[in-house]
C-alpha cells in the first residue's frame, strides 16, 4: 500500500527495514546487557537460547510448552532477544502468545523485538503489533511503529500512524527531517 | 400515578397537621430510636428543663420505682408498683404502665400520684404522650380486631375515645395535634383531640424489603418508620418510602415490639443511640452500648462507623440503660448505679452509687445537642482504647468489638489498620474460643472489604486513577505516586489487583516501581504474591533490571514476607522463590538474598510448593 497523499505522505515512506533496526539500536541505549557476563555465565546463557531455539524450531504442542514454562520462569535478555529475532525469521502462531508477553518486558531491546517478532506472525497481528508499540511510552517503540508499518502497510496501520504522529510532534518532525 | 397523588396528599396532610409544631411538653421515650429525637427547638427546650424539675432517672426495679436526681445524687420518690411496660415522661408526670394493664400517672417532681387508669387492653403495644394527650396501643380483648387505639387525657386519665384496627398496632407517637402509629403496612395519622383518621399511608417498602412496621417516629421535621436497625423516610412525596438501614446492624436503633411491650428486657443492654442530622435523614453521630462497654462514633455520609469518638469500658455490672441528655451521656449500671459521661470525649463526668438491682430505666432531661461540640477533639487515647477493648475477653462485648474492629480498619493509617489483619490472622487474640472465632471471622470479612476513612466514591477515584497504565498521550505522566499514596490511606480489595498490574506494565517508572511494592509490603494482602512473583521470576536473570532500582529487592523481601504459613500464597511465594534462587543465572545479590531469606525461614512444609507452581 503506497502512503504517499495522507495527511504525513511521502516522509516517513522513507522509514525502511534499515530504520527498524535503528530502532532496536536506539532502543538498546546503554542497557547493561552489553556488560558481558562472565564466561561460564556466557555459556550457560547461549545454552538456554540454544534450547529455546530448539524449542521453537520443533513443531511439537509439547516444545511449545516447554518454552512457554522456561520463558515465564525468567531467561536472561540476551536469550530472549536470540528468540525473538528467530520468530521473527519464521514465526510460529503457536507461540504467539510467549512473543506477546514479552512485548511487556521492562527492557526496551527486549520489547522492540517482540513487537517486531509480533508484527511478523500475520497481517491482522501486524496490525495490533503496530497499535500497541505506537502506544509505547518510549519514543524510539513509537518510531518503530512507523518502521512496521512501512513494512506490513495496512489501513488501519495507515490510521494508526496518522494518529500518530499528529500527537507526537517530534516523532513527526523527525519523520520530516528524513524526507529526501 | 393515583397512588402516587394519595401518598403526597396524605404526606401533606402530616405535614400540615402535625409536623410542624412541637409541643414543648413533648419528651423522650426510654432506651429507643425516639429518645434520640430532637423535637422542634432543642435550645428552648433546654431553657425549659429546670423547670420541669431537671434530669431525672427512674428506676424500674422488680416491685418497686425510684426516681433519682442525677446531678445532686437524691432519691426524689419511690413506689412500690411491678411495671410491666415502658414509662413515658411529659414536662410534668411520668407514666407508668402498671401490673393490672393500669397506667399511673406521677407527678415528676413530687412522685404524688396523679390518677391511674385501668386499659381495657390485654396487653400493652406502646405509650405516646403529648399533654393533655395520651395514646396507647393495646391488645383488643374483645376479639373484635387484632387491636386498638385508645386516647387518654392527661388532666384525669379518662379514656376519651378508642378505635378498633383490623391489624397489628405498632408503637404510636404524638406531635402538634396527630397521632401516628404503624397499622399492617401502613401507616395513620389521628386527630388527638377525637380519634379521627386524617390520612393513612401505604408504606410500600414494608413489602417491598421486608421491613416491619413496628413504631413510628418524628424528628426534625421528618417521619420514620420501622423497627430493629431498618426504618423507612416518610415525606419524601412519590417515593412510598425510602427504606434505610444501617449497613451493618450492631444492635437495635428501633425498639421491637411484635404486638406486646414486655417491658424492660436484656435487649435493651444492646442498644444504638442516633444523632441524626437536622439537615437530612442521615445518622451523624451514633453510640452504641454493649452490655459492659460503650463506644461513641461518628457516621459517614453512607451511615457507616468512621470515626471512633471515645469509649468507656464499666468494670463491675452491666448497664441497662442509656440516654444522651443535653451534653451528657447518661448511663444506668445493673445495680442501680448511675454513671454520666461527656458527650464530647467520654470522660466521666459524676458517678452516683447504685443500691438495688434494676430491670431498666427511664432517663428525662434536656434534649441531646443537635450536634457534637466540633470544637473538641475526640479522646486522644481512643484508638489505644479500641485496641484493649479488641483484647477483652468478655464474650458479652462482641458487638462493641465488631464496631471496634470496624472503626480501625476505617482508620486512614496502614498502622492503625495492622491490628485488624493482627485479628484476621490471629496474631491477636490467638486462643480458640468461640467469641475469639467469631471476632476473626468478622476481621477476615472485613479486611477483604474497603478500608479508609474515604467515601465510597473517594475509593472509586482512587481504584481509577490506578486502572490507567502508562502509555503515550496518556495522563499521567507525573507517576503514579500520589494515587499509590492515597491508595494506602484509603481503597479496596481491588487496589491490589492494579498495583500488581502497573509493577508488570512496562511503562510504569523505576520510582514508581518501588512505590508500588512499598505499599503492598503496608497492605499485606497475599493477593499480591501472584504479581509480585511474576516480577520477581520475569526479571531475575536481568543483571539491568535488577540494578535499575531497588525494586527486585523489595520484591523479594515482600515474597519472604508472605512465605510463611500454609496459606496457598504463601506456598506459592516459597516455590518462586527457591526456584529463582536455584537458577545459576539468577543476578548473584538477589540470589544471596533469597537463599538467606529463605533459610530464616521456620521449618516450612515445602511438599506442596512445587505443584503450586506446576499448577499455574
């Protein structure tokens, strides 16, 4: 769908795949998760991804439960970011629900790449991903809405980010300021 | 809409006939709703008093009366009469229903009698007196109707005229020139002079809830209607009655009769006095005495015990009666004693020796204040005084411990309210007895109820600046810490529901965060351990979350708070607990914590913790 001719038109068309990840490196900020942890701890974190992943790739109900309980028990951010960009590569309907949850995470690297993961599930969950990260409190979730709806366009994405950025000025005058 | 025109004439025709003159002769009825009237002006009422002889307490002894001067501690008369009912008092004669179905009439000051009547009822309903009229309601012998009216004169006694009914009869009163009592479910109104009917009134809410129409009452301009602790407003035109009650029945504010005046009875040990206001049919102020104990409250808006004013423990005997008269509360001790308090803090003010042992008593004088001295303070060591009183072993002062309980869990200061989760969860008053049981029960059921001195209202805005989550062109963007705050000084159960829900919302601020789990640590409801839980197993493993703020810690300590006992919560809270801290990637401080919290611990039963967890 071509934004071009609503109320924001052509700027924020130029928000491509490029800007979501500047989104999550915007999200990222100084989180301490960059503090790397020592080794052992290292390779227990890579293994609790490396089972999550498993996990995720096996269509079993059972894998399905298993990473919802491990999830809900609390794994590390890195872990979970690993996770959430292989959803987001192939996405499982699933385990929607485990992405959903952590679109709650505190952390906002955590719940940029949920939201992102949630907007790859389908058109109609793109649509509410996009809906709840345009609500986020955090101006770099916000752009990132803009970012996924460039990327899964949709009328009432096109609403969404048209509310949007008529309320969030600087939002808006960034989104300008990219116009080529 | 016929109906609807009937109930207004017949309001109107009250209104006009009766209710808008006092008869300054018109006095308290003993130890019932109607002794807490304030009748026309109180003040000239008041000026009026000493010269109708001052304060005066007759006792009703088994076979004999003596009336007591009060204030300068004389026995004024005594006779040897068995009285079977409950006396009324004028400005000038006190009448007595006598063994016999006699009324005596004695003159106050002097104990002379003036005349006795023989009523030719069975038994007696109840007495009304506005000189030069008295009207009683009594048992009809004649098996012609359930009942009937009589019209007595005040100067000789004679029966001057009576009227059968074909349905129970209720407790009568007297203002201007009507007589109004309840008949079925209606209620009349009757010239005095002749015993006409003026008007009478469907009462729909005698059926519509249930309540019985047992006396009939006039205060500051407004009819009430009712018995036990629920009453209807008369005089609101088109409404047939708006039936009220306190919400919660400690005792009875309306005396029950159920067609016969046994005269003085236990009940009466159990009794709540109302202040009403003299600007709606709202109760302002209340006293409720309970066999040994007697506590002064204030009333909020909905009826509801606030505020505890004082309270006054009897050491030796009980006491049978009580009346506020002017600014003091008198009281009559089972012995005969006389004891007579501030209204405005409870202190005692005289105590007069008792002599023989009495059934009850009728206490005349001033009429109460319209209104408490708002100038004073209440007793400062009155919540120090509930709490003892909450200690008391007496069963007998349940329903004043019940009341306590109430006004401390009303209290704005989570400290205050501690005592009553200390009862809900017998950490007060650890023994078994029954009284003890009860006294629990009624703390659990209050703690899962609002708390506060707010109106209900004030909850609501409370439970909804709460219920908003943080999100972009959102309110609220100050934080929620002042709606936390008052959500300690007043709310509900379900604040606790949104408290967990912000401490899970991502966009719910560090500072925040920690407000959050400050308050519920106060609230100690283990509703929370679910939420709190979650925060603490989501986050444990987020070296960045855990150094955010202080919040994990918190957490923490709150879950090793509620893991003790065998409570579902508390099992619960021990197997989040262990489970984080047996994960190798939990944030090694957090971990030292829990480990050390859980090994100070008691020995806990940790069989079930794991399927706790595995059930959810």
């Amino acid at each position: 769908m071509d934004f071009a001719g609503t109320r924001h038109g052509v700027p924020w068309r130029v928000v491509t795949s490029a800007g979501i990840l500047l989104a999550f490196v915007l999200g990222t900020g100084a989180g301490a998760a960059d503090v790397r942890a020592p080794v052992s701890t290292e390779k227990a974190i890579e293994q609790v991804a490396k089972r999550l992943i498993d996990w995720l790739a096996d269509p079993s109900p059972d894998a399905a439960k298993a990473l919802r309980e491990r999830v809900r028990a609390g794994v590390p951010p890195r872990a979970l970011l690993e996770l959430l960009d292989r959803y987001r590569a192939a996405p499982r309907a699933e385990v929607l629900d485990v992405v959903k949850s952590l679109t709650g995470y505190r952390r906002i690297d955590v719940r940029a790449r949920a939201l992102a993961a949630w907007a790859a599930t389908d058109a109609k969950q793109a649509e509410l991903a996009i809906a709840a990260a345009a609500r986020d409190v955090v101006p770099s979730i916000r752009k990132l809405a803009v970012a996924l709806a460039k990327q899964y366009p949709s009328e009432a994405a096109e609403i969404v980010i048209d509310e949007l950025l008529a309320r969030d000025e600087a939002l808006a005058a960034e989104v300008d300021g990219a116009k080529p | 809409m016929i109906a609807r025109l009937l109930v207004t004439f017949a309001l109107a025709v009250l209104g006009l006939s009766g209710c808008a003159r006092t008869l300054p002769a018109h006095a308290d009825v003993h130890g019932n709703f109607l002794a807490a009237v304030n009748e026309g002006d109180p003040a000239r009422m008041r000026r009026h008093a000493p010269e109708a002889g001052g304060a005066l307490v007759v006792l009703v002894e088994r076979t004999r009366v003596v009336a007591i001067d009060p204030i300068h501690a004389r026995v004024r008369w005594t006779l040897p009469v068995v009285v079977t009912g409950h006396p009324v008092a004028s400005a000038s004669t006190v009448y007595l229903p006598v063994r016999g179905q006699q009324l005596v009439a004695i003159d106050r000051k002097t104990g002379i009698e003036r005349f006795h009547t023989q009523l030719p009822g069975e038994a007696l309903t109840g007495l009304a007196v506005s000189e030069p009229w008295i009207v009683a309601t009594v048992l009809d012998p004649a098996k012609h109707g359930p009942a009937q009216i009589l019209g007595i004169s005040t100067d000789d006694g004679d029966v001057r005229w009576q009227r059968r009914a074909q349905a129970r009869l209720g407790i009568p009163d007297v203002v201007g020139s009507v007589a109004v009592l309840p008949i079925g479910d209606q209620v009349t109104a009757l010239r005095l002079d002749t015993g006409r009917e003026v008007a009478r009134l469907d009462v729909a809410a005698a059926r519509d809830r249930d309540v019985a129409l047992e006396r009939v009452t006039h205060r500051g301009g407004m009819w009430f209607v009712g018995s036990d602790t629920r009453w209807v407003r008369l005089g609101v035109p088109g409404s047939r009655g708006d039936a009220e009650q306190l919400s919660r029945a400690y005792a009875q504010a309306f005396r029950t009769v159920d067609g016969v005046d046994a005269g003085h009875g236990d009940d009466e040990r159990l009794r709540l006095w109302l202040r009403m206001s003299n600007i709606d049919t709202t109760p302002r102020d209340a006293i409720l005495l309970s066999r040994r104990a007697v506590v002064a409250l204030r009333l909020d808006n909905e009826g509801l015990p606030i505020r505890a004013r004082w309270v006054h423990v009897e050491d030796k005997g009980e006491l049978v009666a009580m009346e506020v008269v002017d600014d003091r509360v008198v009281l009559v001790r089972e012995d005969g004693a006389i004891v007579q308090l501030s209204d405005d803090d409870g202190r005692v003010v005289d105590r007069v020796a008792g002599d023989e042992p009495v059934r009850g008593a009728l206490i005349i004088g001033a009429p109460p204040r319209p209104h408490g001295n708002l100038r004073r303070a209440d007793d400062p060591d009155v919540l120090a005084d509930l709490h003892a009183l909450l200690l008391e072993p007496d069963p007998r002062l349940l329903p004043a411990q019940r009341l306590a309980a109430d006004l401390l869990w009303r209290q704005d200061e989570p400290r205050v309210r501690a005592s009553v989760r200390d009862l809900a969860h017998g950490r007060l008053r650890s023994d078994d007895a029954p009284e003890t049981l009860v006294l629990r029960d009624h703390a659990i059921e209050l703690t899962g109820t609002r708390w506060g001195s707010g109106s209900s209202a004030d909850v609501e805005a409370v439970v909804a600046e709460l219920r908003k989550r943080p999100a972009f062109g959102e309110d609220g963007s100050d934080g929620f810490a002042g709606s936390i705050r008052a959500a300690l000084r007043t709310g509900r159960p379900s604040v606790v529901h949104e408290l967990t829900a912000l401490l899970l919302h991502p966009g719910t601020s560090a500072e925040d965060l920690v407000e959050i789990v400050d308050a519920l640590a106060v609230l100690q409801d283990p509703s929370a351990v679910d939420g709190v839980a979650t925060f603490v197993r989501r986050y444990h493993a987020d070296e960045s979350i855990v150094k955010e703020s202080p919040v994990l810690f918190a957490a923490t300590r709150l879950l090793l708070a509620h893991a003790e006992g065998d409570a579902r919560e508390s099992s619960e809270a021990r197997a989040v607990l262990r489970a984080v801290a047996d994960d190798p990637l939990c944030e090694p401080h957090l971990r030292a914590v829990i480990a050390t919290g859980l090994r100070a611990l008691p020995a806990v039963r940790d069989r079930g913790d794991t399927n706790v967890l595995a059930t959810q």
